[in-house]
C-alpha cells in the first residue's frame, strides 16, 4: 500500500490559529474532518491517519513551530518510510493571490523559513509543496506582521470555498499523482 505524508506548516498556540501563517494547520484539519479522522499529539507534531483509494495518508501538524519544521518532516519520514516524492509541504505563499493553489515538484524556498529549515534537513528542495496564496497586501516592513495577522472577513468567507478545494489537491496527490494534480489545481 502506498503512504503519503502530508505535512501542512503553521505555529502552535491558540494565538496563531486563526493567522495566515497557518493555512497548512487549516487545510490538514479539513482534510481530517472530511474523512472523520482526529489528530493525536506525537512525537514532534499532532499525526492523523487514514486510507482512501487504497492509500495511506499520514497527515502531520508539526509542534516545532514553523521555522524548525523539517525536524519533525525528517523524523516522520524515516519513521513511516515515506520517499520524498509521497511527501507534501502545504504552506502559505505570499507571492500568490489570495487563495490561488499551486503545486510544484520542486522548487525554492522563496524566503519561507519552515521550507528553508525543511530543505536544510532534508538536503534538497526537489520535494513536492502545495503553496496556499495569502497574497502581498501589507506595507513595506510589515512582512512578519501580516503572516502573523488573522485573516481579514472576506478572506475568512472565502476560506468556506477554499478549504474544501484544498482538501481535493491533498487526495488528488496521493491518487492522481503530481503531475495530474498541477494540471487540476494549479491557479484554481
């Protein structure tokens, strides 16, 4: 049976639950509500499992905060032997529209501490990443306020439309595959 680790990247704490940097954290419990299962505190993160279409899919929330993600990636990689093409980071992006998905196979770590740490653990950044748009609409120097900030009303009514999509992108992955999922998904 083929397992996939889905890893979406945020901070813990109830003050950073409702932030932009935390879209991973958002998506992951959609997935987890959708297909009924919860998560339990782990070694380093919050893990939950389940099967679909013949698949295994290990959905972790690491509780290394955001910077020190790829401890908690490496550790849960070599625990479920996952390779690293059935691994995917879901994060925020703020070089992409509000909302907007994008799926890569590879790719930088476009000044994103949590997927600069991941590379550095991990010694590439030819890994699959599913990139959450939380737009660029801040002031000159305000960078880590904003991804910090909550989201605004119309993005919080648009997240009931997003996050359901979202949740699509993380199965499609793991049974459609990469390439079949960036022709689906990208831009949407």
């Amino acid at each position: 049976m083929k397992k996939f680790l889905i890893v979406g990247l945020g901070n813990i704490g109830d003050k950073y639950l409702e932030t932009r940097h935390n879209i991973g954290f958002k998506i992951l419990d959609e997935v987890a509500e959708e297909h009924k299962v919860s998560f339990e505190t782990d070694k380093l993160g919050d893990v939950a499992t389940f099967r679909f279409k013949g698949r295994t899919f290990i959905l972790l929330k690491p509780n290394t905060f955001m910077n020190l993600s790829g401890k908690a990636v490496k550790y849960w990689m070599q625990k479920e032997k996952i390779a690293v093409d059935n691994l995917l980071i879901v994060t925020d992006d703020l070089n992409i529209d509000f909302g907007t998905i994008r799926v890569k196979a590879k790719g930088s770590d476009g000044g994103h501490n949590g997927l600069k740490d991941i590379q550095e653990k991990l010694g590439t950044n030819k890994y699959p990443r599913f990139r959450f748009g939380v737009s660029a609409n801040y002031a000159k120097g305000r960078q880590v306020d904003y991804v910090l900030g909550e989201w605004n009303k119309e993005e919080t009514s648009q997240l009931i439309e997003r996050l359901p999509l979202s949740a699509k992108v993380i199965t499609s992955f793991g049974t459609a595959g990469l390439a079949n999922t960036m022709n689906t998904y990208n831009g949407k």
